[in-house]
C-alpha cells in the first residue's frame, strides 16, 4: 500500500515568493485582483505580501494597500513575510486597524554564509532580534512560521547539516513558533534527500507542523513535493506559474533561470489527480494561473496551462470558459452504430454532433446546438467509424453563444459533416 | 528505509521520440553528430531513429544514412521503431549490411481508440502482421521492445483498464518481447497510478524488464520517474530538452505545449542527486543537451542547462566548458583570517582569489592564475568578511585561457579587489 495524506493545505505563494524576483512593478490593483480570485476558488492559506523595506524591495511598497484592498472570509489564513521588528511594527499597526495577516514568517538560513549574503547578518547578529519578532508576533495574537532557508544545501556553503536544522526548529519553536518551513531557497533538494529530511524531523519533532516549501530551479519541484507527501507533509507551499526566486535586488542571485517555486497549477492537477483533496477546482486554479500570466505579460512555466487538464478525470460541463482559454479538443471516435439502428436519416447528423459533443465533455443540462452552418457532405452506414473533430472558433459571452467548427470524418477519409455548429449556453 | 535501484538503464530518444514532433528537419549530420556524442558521454541504449515511412514523417526519411554514419562500440544498443513489416525489410537488409540496430520496438496502444487514431487499425487489425514483425525480428537476431502506449490513459477512450495491459503484455511476451514498455503517450500519468500499474505488473510477471516511458505533458516526468523507481524500475526512457510527443503529421495531436518526454539532462541530475548511477557525467550531459538546443535553433525544456548542476554535489575540477557554458558563478565568501595570519600583506590578493576560486570549484593541478589586470583597491585585516563574485567574461580555447571579471567585496561593501582575472589551464 502507498501512502499519501488524504488532503493537504497549499499555500500559494504567488503575491509574495512569486513576485518577489519580478522587475516590473505589478500594479496594486492586480495582485488585489489575484488574491481575491484565489479566496473565490478555494485557497484557505495565501501568503499575500512581505514587510521587506520598500526601499529594499519595490514589488512590496504597497504592502498596506494590498491587505487593505483584499476581501477577508474568516475561513482564510493570510501570511505575510516579516524579516525584522519594523516590518512588524508596520504590520501590527495594520491589524489594529483591522487589514493585518493571521500568520506571519519569520526567516533564517540554515547556512550562515546564505544568511550573511541574504540579511548581512551572522546567528548570532540575526538570532536575538528575530526571537523578539516571533515573541511580539505571538503576544498579538498571530500564528508564526519558522522559515529555514537553504534546509536542503546552500550554494554558498554547501551541504547543511540535519543537526543545524534541528537546532533551529528547536529554537523556533521555543520563541512560539507555530509551525516550521523547511525552504528549498535555491532548488538543491532531491526526493531522496527530502524523504529523509522530513522523514528525521518528524521523528524527531512529533506533532509539529512542517511546511515543504520547494523551488522548481532543476526540474524537481513536484517530485520533491511527492516526496515530502510520502512522508505525510500536509502543508505545501507553491506560486502560479512557477514564479519566484532570490529577490532581484543587490542580493546575489543564484541561479538563471527558472529559480522559482514549485508551480501551483501543475501540483494541484498532480494532488487531485493522485486523488488527494485540495479544496480548488482544477479548472479554476488554471484560469487564475492564466490570470497572472496576463498579468505579467508572458508565458509563465505552468505545463497544464497549455496542456489543459485531464478531461476523463476533471468532468466538468462543457462551458463558455472552455471556448476562452482554446484548448485543443481531442477528437471524438466511435461508430454510427452506436447511435442506435432506428435513428431516422435526418436527425443522425444532430446525434452524431451530440454524441461527438458528450464523447468529449458532460454537456450541462439545456444546452441548444445549433446545425444550421453544417453541412452533410455524405452518406453514412451503419457500421461507419466517424472521427469528429471540433474546433472552439470565439464565443459571445454576454449571449451565451459559442461557435465550434467542426470536420466528421470516415475512416477513409471522406468527409460527413462540415461547418460550424452554433452552442447556446442555457 | 528508502530503496531505489542502485543503477538504473537510461534510453536517451532524442533521435527518435524527440525528433518526431519537430517541424523542421533536421539534417543527417546533425543527427549523427549528437547520437556520436551520447555514445562517447556514456549513453548505453539509444533509440537512434524509427522506420516509419518517409512519406509519413519525414524526420526519418533519413534513417538509413544515420545509422551508416554512427560509431557503434559492442557495448551500445541502438533501437528502432518498426511500426510495419516494410519498416522490418528496410531494417533487415541495413542490419544485413553491418548498419543495423540490436533492438526493435513494436507498437501498440492500450486503447483500441488511440490505435485507429495512430495506426488506423483496430487490434484486430493491428496484432497479426505485429505479431510476425515481432517474430521475423527475433529470428534475425533481435531484442523485441513491446510498447504498449496510453497505458496510463487516453484522451480519446479516457481510463485503460489494468487488464488489458496485462493482455497486451502476455501477448507480447508469446510473441517473443524481450522487454516491455508502459507508455504515457499522452502524459496521462500520475505518481500514484505509475506505482499501482509499475507495481502491479511487475508481480504478474517477474523477471519481465519493464520499460518507464512518460511524457512531461503536465510537468510530472520526473514525479512518475521517481514513482517508476520506487517500484524498482531501472529502464527509463527520456529526451533532450525534453523534446518529443505526437507526431506533426495528419494524425491528431492532442495537446499543445509541453508534450514531449521526460527531459534528459533534468532526469540524469534528479538520479545522480540521489546516488543512483546513471553512468554518465552530469556536465557532459547538459553539453550535449545544449548541443541539441543549438541544432534545434531553440531554448528547449531542461532546467538544469538554465541553472547548472549542483556544485558543491558534482564537483568537476573547473574546466575551459565552464567559461563557454556561461554559468552564473555564486559569490565565495569567506574571513581573510582563514587564510592563515602569517601571509605577507603582497601575497594576500593572490590568496584570495585562489581560495574563493577554490571555494566555487576544484581547481586543476597546475592551473596559472594570472592576477596583472587586477587592483587592489583598500586595505584588509584578518577579520575582515570578503564577497568575491567571479563572472566569466570570455575564453580562448585553443590556448587553454579564459578570463573573469572580479569583485572583491568587503561586509561593508567597500571593494577590496576589482578587476581582470586570467587563468591558464595546464
């Protein structure tokens, strides 16, 4: 038997780790509009800014304004990232006034050399300030993470000792954290490493909640977050799109390329279709990925973005969005005998359009197709093998209507049906 | 306790599978070019081209002339795609000649859907004249792959029953299959159902090598190669860059974007990072996977030719390809007392370049490091924190030289050393 938790909890890191390295400034307005979305469809836990200096990382000069735009159900937890007493002066101020976060981060390396080069601090310079932090954080009321960057190796310092780790979960927790991260920072985790790692530390540290937090730089983003599942890691940390990375200030970075965390839409499809529950709809959590693509003005690194999700595994009815994002339609094939013998000839080019349709997707319930731009270019038998292919040509949202073109072809070539097939959304 | 196999039998299908898809043609000395550097890299199984007819896909309407041209050590096995008996003449009479392949690989999809949509032939159709492909190969001498494709499932028929897996396996093994490839033609695959299948399989019939053949479709390549490992899979199947998928030809391609194979270079690093030998070298790997980008005119898929293997895990003495490769070279950072206290004040900034040289890489024995186009630019003391960052500027290849721009800085930011680097490789 194999093993996995039966649901997790993402938090999506996008507004705060994905935009981080970012150049460009993304508009306030936007990241209000990507954090609503992401309550509207079911995330629970959404890192939403950080507390960096503004003058040390623009991206987050509005960081007030942004929590102060979002709208607040009870059930969400909002985090935000603090890295020093100011930050979190600026933030408890912003929670007296009712637009803070539940949950804070606090951060460390595990690798003095990363945190020399990240905060120009030693432990020693870093440590006594940052207790203050989680001390002051957790007399407010709000949960604290405990963030162990470079948990999986440091390219500055190469392989980091468990027992350092273990040092400072133990610190951690006796400051009140409430739960510890174990950061991949610069993607140098591998499955093995991660099993053994999570594996020891909840060993160690029974009944502490840990937070795999993994960067996509090589490749290995979701087979590490497989791993850390296998060893019954609940929360998860991922950005749209893979974005994220070391901030692109004067800090050094680490790495070209794709530096960024592990992408949301690709490791939700991977938890639903593994049959671990969620909470998103796997159609929703790609249409906000292609949200913030738009918003970022590129292609971003998501796979099921392009490739769409599992249609067999995701039924969702056929509807207008299908026709927005243009997915390529897989054909649909089956043999008219399927239609049943007794179908008079004038209605078998409808079912056969309707079959076709419903090979492909649940049609909702009233939906009207419309056959008047189709034309029958021949006759069929009983026994013809039909390959029907559609191909979504725009919609008219505000009517409801969608066009489909369409080709219904026999195993040998000869076209049945062409033309364009009108859908009327109920 | 975590097992893995302890080595594992990489098929690299650039030149088959990862061409297959490509637009452009890609000329036969190119071709031959890369599958010479995968043999002199360490490459043991090569799927080196396929006998599909040229009309139909005309990448390989060069088959002939690639395996004349290939170098062929007694310890490669080269493999073939034989989709029809015409295909198996052409082969025959090249293997007759002393330019064959040892290994073929017979085609079959799980869903009889898939198949007329690939093949144009029902199972019905399609296992006879199989079938005496599979034996006239074996009579000539040949290892017979049986590949069963969308065993994982089929954007056309959705689920694939375990069974009929398990049919198509039996019947191959009677035919005479020497191995049998589990294909997720569409990337249909999860972790979880690569361990039930893998798993289940691999009880029903023991002793049998089963092949792992995924497609990075929706990004988890290398989350079902690591599930394939844990069932003890140890041939694996992947492609340069990630190159591949359907081909471009009048059959339908059912997804844009990503639908190539699991990417090589990504895969071999995720291997050797978890101490399985692939019995390749992780940087020669990624040289030839930049190769591929090159002839391919484009970025491809990989990660790890974006952001370099681990260093500090893969250490490779540095080496005239570093400078060509262009890498980002992460800052050393070190106290000048661990220089020791007794080096004399003109000796320090040779000291220093050598030790944070000797901090990113293993330096060659005999290396000369020319340090005229540096200056030096304040005073140091034992304590003092430096940041030395490196940027490789440029390299004279035939004269075993290659020049870094350096900065040397102190905690404060003050600059220690600035300037031109040269070094001269033994």
């Amino acid at each position: 038997m194999i093993h996995f938790p039966e649901r997790v909890k993402i938090c999506e890191c996008w507004a705060r780790d994905g935009l981080q390295g970012e150049d460009q400034f993304i508009p306030t307005e936007k990241k209000i509009a990507i954090l609503n979305r992401m309550v509207e469809i079911g995330f629970k836990r959404i890192e939403a800014t950080s507390f960096a200096h503004p003058r040390l990382i623009r991206q987050f000069s509005d960081s007030l304004e942004v929590l102060k735009g979002i709208q607040r159900p009870p059930d969400v937890t909002f985090i935000a990232i603090i890295p020093n007493d100011k930050g979190l002066d600026r933030l408890l101020e912003a929670c007296d006034q009712g637009y803070g976060v539940q949950e804070i981060t606090a951060i460390l390396s595990a690798s003095e050399d990363h945190l020399l080069a990240n905060l120009e601090r030693t432990f020693e310079e870093a440590m006594p300030p940052l207790a203050d932090v989680v001390k002051r954080a957790r007399q407010a009321g709000l949960k604290v993470i405990g963030c162990i960057g470079t948990a999986f190796g440091c390219p500055l310092a190469g392989e980091v000792p468990l027992g350092k780790i273990i040092e400072l979960t133990d610190w951690y927790l006796k400051q009140g954290a409430t739960s510890i991260m174990l950061g991949d920072t610069t993607g140098e985790a591998n499955p093995k490493q991660v099993r053994e790692v999570f594996g020891k530390m909840q060993e160690r540290f029974p009944g502490v909640d840990f937070i795999a937090h993994f960067h996509d730089t090589r490749g290995m983003g979701l087979a590490n977050t497989l791993a850390a599942l296998q060893e019954g890691i609940v929360y998860h940390d991922s950005s749209f799109g893979g974005m994220g990375g070391q901030p692109a200030t004067r800090r050094p970075k680490y790495h070209k390329g794709f530096a960024g965390n592990t992408c949301t839409e690709d490791m939700v499809v991977m938890m639903e279709e593994m049959g671990i529950e969620t909470g998103l709809q796997i159609q929703e959590v790609i249409e906000t990925a292609l949200m913030a693509e738009e918003i970022c003005g590129r292609e971003l690194l998501g796979h099921v973005t392009r490739s769409g999700p599992i249609r067999h595994r995701s039924p969702q009815p056929l509807s207008p969005q299908d026709f927005r994002l243009g997915w390529e339609v897989p054909p649909a094939l089956f043999s008219v005998e399927n239609l049943g013998a007794r179908t008079p000839r004038q209605d078998l080019p409808g079912r056969v359009i309707r079959e076709a349709l419903e090979k492909i997707w649940p049609l909702p319930a009233g939906l009207g197709i419309d056959l008047d731009g189709v034309l029958v270019k021949s006759e069929i038998e009983e026994r013809t093998i039909l390959v029907t292919r559609f191909k979504p040509l725009g919609l008219e949202k505000e009517k409801g209507r969608a066009f489909l073109e369409v080709l219904s072809q026999k195993a040998n070539g000869d076209i049945y049906l062409q033309g364009q097939v009108k859908l009327v959304f109920p």
